[in-house]
C-alpha cells in the first residue's frame, strides 16, 4: 500500500494596532471554532502559531481560548510554533532584535503551556540566507517555508516529501516546503481532493510528506469561507476523512517528523517568499510585465519555477513611507542598545511592536494603506525614542538620520512635546511631526500613486461584488463602493508638509487637487541647503534653494525655510523668506502645503475651524478660503488640536487625501489625510522679498472645541 504523512500547521495573527472589534469577529469565526471543532478529533495532531500580538490580545479578552489551548497541548494533539514575537520579517530587522522577539515568544509559550518550541513560523515566508544563524542562536530547528523557495534552487517538485537542512556560518536549520497544491486546495474545494492530492503523493516507502502551512483565517475570516467551513461543514468532514484514512495517511507535527525522520539532503535557498508577494513587492510597471512572462511559462514548464519577482525589501524602495519606518526602527535599534542592559527592556518592547510587518507592505491586503495600522506603527516608535529620551535625560535634541538616499539624510528635531522630521533633499519637507503627549503622528500620510491592481478596477466590476461562494482572496475581484475609477489619481511629490510651490497667477484649484500643479523651480521636491543652529534651549534648522521660476525660466527665486523648535514650548514655528534674486519682474503665487491627519475624515470630533473666514467644517471637505489667519485642526477623540498663525493672510484650499487600495473583501477608499494649501500673490522686482510665517502650538482638543463653540 502507498502511504504519505501529512503535516498541518495553521497560523493566527492579528497587527499592533488592529480595532478590537476585527480581532473578536475573527476569533468568533475562526479561532474559536476552529480549535473547537478540532478538539473534537483527538486522532488528527496539528500545529499552532499565534503572533505575540494575538496572543496578547486572547490573553485580556479571551483567556478560556488559552484554557483550551492548554488542554490539547496536553493531550499532545497540538504542537506550538514560535516566532517574532510581534510578527516581523524577521530578514529586514537586526540581528539582536530577531534573537530578542524569537526568544520572547517561545519564552512566553514555555511560561504558559510548559513547551520548548523548536519549528518557527516565519512571517509572510520571506526568507534570506543569512537567517540559520540568529535563528539556531534563538533555539530554533526548523523553519516551515514555501516550495517556490526550493524551487528557485533547483529542486525538483516531486522531491520536496520532507524536510532539508541548511546553515549559515555553519549554524544548521531544518526547512520543511508547504506545498502549493494544499494551500490552494484547503478550504476551497471539497476535502475529498485534497486526499485525491495526498495519494498521488505517497509512495511505497511510506517516507513522503506532505506540508500544509497556512493562515488559520482562511477558515471562516476570509470572505465566504465561514459558510463553506462551518455552515456546510467543510472542516468536519476534512477531519473526518483524516481520521477514516489514517491507515494510509499518517498524522504527524514538525516535532514528531524531525524525531523520527532524517532530513533528505543540503539545501541553499535563495531569497524568496510566496509567489504573490513577489509580484507586489515589484514596481507597478514590472509587475505587469512578470505577469505577461508567466503567461508565456505556461507553455514552457521549465522556465516558470525559475521566473522570480522582487522580494520584501522592495517595498522599502517602492514606498517611501515604509522606508522611513523602517530606517526610523533600525536607528532606535541601534540606540537602545547602547544604553545599560537594565534601561533598554521598556524602550526595546516599544521598538519591537513598531516592527510588526503589516504597516509595512502592501498587496492584496491593506497594510500600508490602513492609517491605523501606520500610526500604531509611528506611536510605537514614538514610544521607544521617548524612552530613550528619558534614560538619556533629555528633553531637547537634534541628531541626523540616514534614510538611505529615499530621502537622503534627514533632521530629527524634538523636544518633550513634538518631535519633526525634516528632509532638507526632499524640498525640506516635513516627514514627521508628532505630538508626543498622545503619541500621534500628523505626518503619517500617504501618497496617491497608481498600483498595478488599479488596471482591474478599470475593468467591469460585477454589480454583486464578487462571484459566489468561497474563493482564495488572491482570485477576488471585488468593490466595497461604485465609482471608486473617479478617485484614481497620482500625485506629482510626496504627500508631507511646507512643502512649497512657485505656482503660476492662474492655478487652478482642480489641478492641484489631482496632483497636477503647474510647479515652477520645483521647489516641492528639489534640494535645500541646510544648516543646524543650537543655542541656549533652542535648536534652529535653516534651509535654502535657489532656482529659476519664472514662466520662461528666467526669474531667480531663492527660498529660505526656517525651522525653529524651543525647549518646554508645545509647537514649533516656520518662518519663509523669499526673495526675488535676479531676471525681471516675477508674477507667480507662492503656496505652503501641509498634509496632516488624523486618520478619519468621517466622524463629528475630527474637523477643521476657521473661525470667521469660513466657520468649522470636516476633514473630508474640499474647498477654498480667502483671509484666512488663523486655523485649528481638531480630534477630540485623541484629545489634539493643532491651532496656528498665519502670517500673513492666505487663500486657503483645502482637499481629502484619498486612495483606492485592495483589502481582502476588495477595492475600498481610503482617507489618508487632509491637504491644505496655503498660498498668496508674489509679485517681485529684483531684490524683493516676502516673508511667511506659521506657528503650530499643540493642545487638547475638548478644550479647543468648547472655545470655538463660546465664540460661535
């Protein structure tokens, strides 16, 4: 008789920051009834990776969910994987930090379920060479990835029926392939195919297996999948049928394979991840031509395991929101750790909640699109460098940060109440700017740009959404909205604040508003000079450019921004000096952009006061303003309000930043954050000046809002 083994591993995972409400309905329809109905077939073993994150999470809200955990730990049908702790990827962080969450995972299922993992669930399956040996310095054996890795070094498919060993350095770790053929199978079609699957791969030797390693959400999170795993029973019967066919299909764990079996030969895998993520981590553009090489591989079979996309840290180059989080959480990483070993414990914590991978990257889920998980991103490394802060004593500083030619180097400017992130290369704009009482980042925006799923958004959406029954997501073709084609849009710089515009007499509102501005001397996204000034309390950041913007190109327009930042105060100030340098009369608009959020444009307590010249409105409001001197942007729900100057009075257009991404349920809106553009009539001779100047102070909202309704 052929006989196989078979290998079942599903992973859980919520993001730092996620609404409670979406980790209770996952747990109700996944977590809880998955681990419910399994218990009810003590017969069929399995393996379990929870993030920390979720972990955590289960723990304040759901303890029985870890009661019952226990209890299959014990009985020895369930066998716990370990991880980073908060679900990073765990290539793109130091090596110290990949020992630390690794380490703190499996200490935390050691204090709680009396195990000793030794098989690691690696996030998102992104794998590089150099990670055996951090991994075997945190106790780790084995690592589940996917195929294609194997595939892209040379191993044939039919081989891929256990596990391999590698190393690096000579630090060994076993690697066992999940097979791609399960991971389409489980849930979507019916059980009896993927036994059909399972004896075509066993073998007379009874040696074979079979490795399924997947999302637990996939069971009844993902869309249609609830009704098809619960309600018409997919999983009870799958489990059933594992039961009926033991005899020829045996149940195993990573911990029992390894005990029981020699590994199959040396492996080296190159870079890689699952195929998909590949393809997301490529420019828009390459992405479509990989897509059209993998059509043509169709029909050469040889060639297709060897066509390769990009790889995670891709995303770092194709986003620059996530570049300049990433290099924020390297630079902290370094920080911390020179500090004494007993002050590094709470800053270190902050950094590695600030490392979860989700905010990250973008694909078919949100990710870097969702501003909630960017700011629980930003709030965490504001956390950590404000511990830092503290063990160091400081309460006014300025250091600059390499954000590897992004951005080129940048300024990090703070005191104990607002810390700014200027980018002298980058049109000197403001990348950053935090309020540290609450934690939040009003800089955390993004920018609009064309993604390569926009092209099926162009294409006919079905009226009803998506098509029927339970499909993977990556198939789903799908729209929370109609008319969601109008908000596609890409923007000519990146979205941050005093940004700044030579524009011409007759901008047009429109155009701005779709990322079209008719830029002279490019000052938005053109160098700046600069040059620190530390003096008794106060630190100063001047920068200037100088370039020709007239509507010929003949005019000189030099620019000069100055940042000003004082210790104990509760803002910071930003004073302009333009001036006319040669060439004849200039007859332009000069505009500041700022692009701010707070994370929703939607609700009441978020909005924007402008007092006599045009009253309160929302954040999602498009309109323009002329005399406005003064501005109040409020969230009452963090409890922040950002009041300033403006000197002198300025038109005011303002705009909702708004992106159409893909999540899981399909194309959706998203507010990124509230545009506005201050900007004035500059009409120059030769040695002409003008001069601007704002002065954001920080607050509590409630408090604004209570004034603003006095004055009303």
């Amino acid at each position: 008789m052929k006989r196989v083994s078979l290998l079942l591993a599903l992973h859980n995972h919520q993001p730092v920051g996620n609404f409670d409400w979406v980790i209770e309905e996952a747990a109700r329809r996944s977590y809880r009834p998955v681990l419910e109905t399994w218990a009810e077939f003590p017969e069929v073993p399995v393996a379990l990776h929870n993030s920390g994150v979720l972990w955590d999470w289960l723990g304040r809200h759901q303890p029985a969910y870890l009661d019952q955990v226990a209890a299959l730990v014990d009985r020895g049908q369930l066998e716990l994987l370990t991880g980073g702790y908060y679900e990073p990827i765990l290539a793109s962080i130091p090596d110290p930090d990949k020992v630390g969450q690794v380490r703190k995972l499996s200490a935390f299922l050691s204090q709680r379920f009396g195990v000793e993992p030794e098989t690691l669930w690696l996030a998102e399956r992104v794998w590089e060479p150099g990670l055996p040996a951090p991994l075997a310095q945190a106790g780790v054996r084995a690592v589940l990835v996917d195929d294609e890795h194997f595939h892209a070094a040379g191993v044939p498919h039919r081989e891929l029926a256990g596990h391999f060993r590698t190393e690096e350095g000579g630090a060994p770790v076993a690697v066992f392939p999940i097979l791609k053929e399960l991971r389409y199978l489980i849930p979507f079609a019916p059980p009896e195919k993927t036994l059909a699957f399972l004896r075509e791969w066993a073998d007379e030797s009874g040696e074979r297996l079979a490795v399924l390693g997947d999302d637990g959400e996939k069971f009844g999170v993902w869309p249609g999948t609830y009704k098809t795993v619960f309600d018409e029973g997919w999983l009870r019967r799958f489990l059933e049928l594992l039961g009926e066919n033991r005899d020829w299909c045996q149940l195993t764990t990573p911990g029992r394979w390894l005990a029981e079996h020699p590994a199959r030969g040396l492996v080296y895998l190159p870079t890689a991840a699952y195929t998909e993520l590949t393809e997301w981590a490529l420019p828009t553009p390459a992405q479509a031509k990989l897509e059209a090489a993998r059509r043509w591989a169709k029909d050469e079979p040889h060639a297709g395991q060897f066509l390769r996309g990009g790889f995670w840290r891709n995303f770092l180059s194709k986003y620059p929101e996530s570049n300049r989080m990433h290099k924020r959480a390297v630079d902290l990483s370094r920080r911390i750790r020179e500090l004494p070993a007993e002050q590094q414990a709470a800053p270190l914590d902050a950094l590695w909640q600030a490392q979860c991978n989700c905010a990250y990257w973008h694909g078919v889920f949100g990710g870097l699109y969702l501003p909630h998980l960017r700011d629980a991103v930003h709030r965490r490394l504001q956390q950590a460098e404000s511990e830092l802060d503290r063990a160091r004593g400081l309460s006014l500083s300025a250091r600059e940060l390499d954000l590897f030619n992004e951005e080129g180097r940048a300024w990090v400017l703070r005191n104990a109440a607002v810390s700014l992130g200027v980018a002298p290369e980058r049109g000197g704009m403001l990348f950053e700017w935090a309020d540290l009482r609450t934690g939040h980042d009003l800089g955390n925006t993004l920018t609009r740009r064309r993604e390569a799923y926009h092209a099926r958004l162009l294409e006919t959406v079905p009226e009803d959404g998506a098509r029927a029954g339970a499909v993977s997501i990556h198939d789903r073709v799908a729209s929370k909205e109609p008319g969601l084609q109008a908000l596609l849009a890409e923007d000519s710089h990146v979205r941050a604040s005093f940004l700044d515009h030579a524009l011409p007499p007759d901008a047009a509102f429109e155009d701005f508003q779709a990322g079209r501005p008719a830029e002279r001397g490019g000052f938005a996204t053109g160098p700046y000079a600069a040059e620190l000034d530390w003096d008794r309390g106060r630190v100063s950041l001047e920068l200037r450019r100088r370039a020709r913007a007239g509507p010929a190109g003949d005019v000189e327009l030099e620019v000069h921004k100055h940042y000003r930042l004082l210790e104990g105060q509760s803002g910071f100030e930003v004073e302009y000096h333009v001036v006319h340098a040669g060439g004849p009369a200039l007859a332009a608009r000069f505009g500041v952009e700022w692009n701010i959020t707070f994370l929703t444009a939607q609700a009441e307590d978020r909005w924007a006061d402008f007092g006599a010249h045009g009253g309160r409105v929302g954040l999602g409001e498009s309109l323009s303003l002329s005399g406005v001197d003064s501005l109040v942007l409020g969230d009452e729900w963090l409890d922040l309000a950002v009041e300033t100057e403006v000197e002198p009075a300025a038109r005011v257009w303002m705009h909702p930043v708004e992106t159409v991404s893909l999540s899981e349920a399909g194309f959706e809106r998203n507010y990124q954050g509230t545009c506005l553009l201050f900007h004035w009539p500059l009409e120059l001779a030769a040695g002409q000046s003008f001069a601007v100047r704002f002065a954001p102070r920080h607050r509590r909202a409630r408090r604004a809002a209570a004034a603003g309704a006095e004055r009303a």
